[in-house]
C-alpha cells in the first residue's frame, strides 16, 4: 500500500497572541506616552518586542506537519530546517488536551508519547477543533499497527520501587 497523505497543516496563529498582544500593548503606550523621560522608553522596549513577535511569526511559519497512513512529519526551523518522523505503529497513548480559553477559540492541542528514543513526545497545538485530527490520528495509528503485525506490550516489574526494568516493547 502506498503512503497517502490524510491530513496537512500547522498550528494557528492564536498561538503568538501573547507575543503580538505585548507589542500592540507597547506601541500604544509608546503613542500616548507624554512625559519627556517616557517618550523614549516605551519605543524601544516596541521596537524589541516587534523583533520578538516577528520571531514567534516566523517559528510558526515554518513549521509543518504531515500526517500519512504510515508516520507524522514535523518540519521546523527557520535557518536550518529540521525533519522529525514518528513512525505511527510506535505511537504508545494519545491525549486530546482543550484548555478553556482553546475550547473558546475552538481550538485543541494533541499529546503523543511514543516508544521512541528521539521523540517520545510529540505535542501538536493550537489545531481547529473541527479537523476531528485526534480520531483520525487514532484510526491511522491502528491501521498502521494492523498492517505491520505490531502490537504493545507493558511489561512492569512487580517489585515496590523498583522501576529499572519497566520496558515497552
């Protein structure tokens, strides 16, 4: 079977409210300030934050992710872009996580721990509720596992305080 793309996006741009509210917030305070020794402050500490914002713009910009019948894709960076894979049968729990202020948004953040070395979690954030990814998401994972015979296995240590041998296979 080949790889089919199911779902391609990036995070919202709700994600950089703090950072933008912060710059808006400082330039107004830099238009009305009118006392001689507030005039310069305040557009400098605009000036930075603008940097910031535009910063923040960037990273979000420049990160993707792609999730197909086989593995999730983050792509992110901005001089040196960096391609993360987790391969979905090594994909261990999910967790849909909605925050109040999110759920007003109608936005979601989604958990993944995985038994992987270099990614053992993966969060994907500020994503449109109405996407449905998490269900999709959890579909994909157990197709994958299905096709490739993979299946999970805890194994725990049964003695108290003794977590040395805890493996997931």
């Amino acid at each position: 079977m080949a790889e089919e793309t199911i779902w391609k996006g990036s995070s919202s741009n709700w994600k950089n409210f703090k950072s933008n509210a912060l710059f808006v917030g400082l330039v107004i305070l830099a238009a009305f300030a009118q006392w001689k020794w507030l005039v310069t402050w305040p557009w400098i500490l605009a000036a930075a934050a603008g940097v910031w914002a535009l910063w923040k713009w960037l990273v979000l910009r420049t990160t993707s992710y792609e999730l197909t019948n086989e593995r999730l894709v983050t792509m992110h960076g901005i001089f040196t872009k960096v391609t993360d894979t987790l391969e979905l049968y090594r994909v261990r729990d999910m967790q849909v996580v909605q925050p109040l202020l999110l759920r007003m948004m109608g936005l979601k953040n989604i958990h993944l721990v995985a038994a992987d070395a270099t990614t053992e979690v993966v969060v994907l954030d500020y994503l449109p509720k109405s996407l449905d990814l998490g269900e999709q998401l959890r579909k994909a994972v157990e197709d994958c596992r299905e096709r490739k015979r993979v299946r999970a296995l805890d194994v725990v240590n049964d003695t108290p305080g003794d977590h040395s041998s805890d493996t997931t296979i």
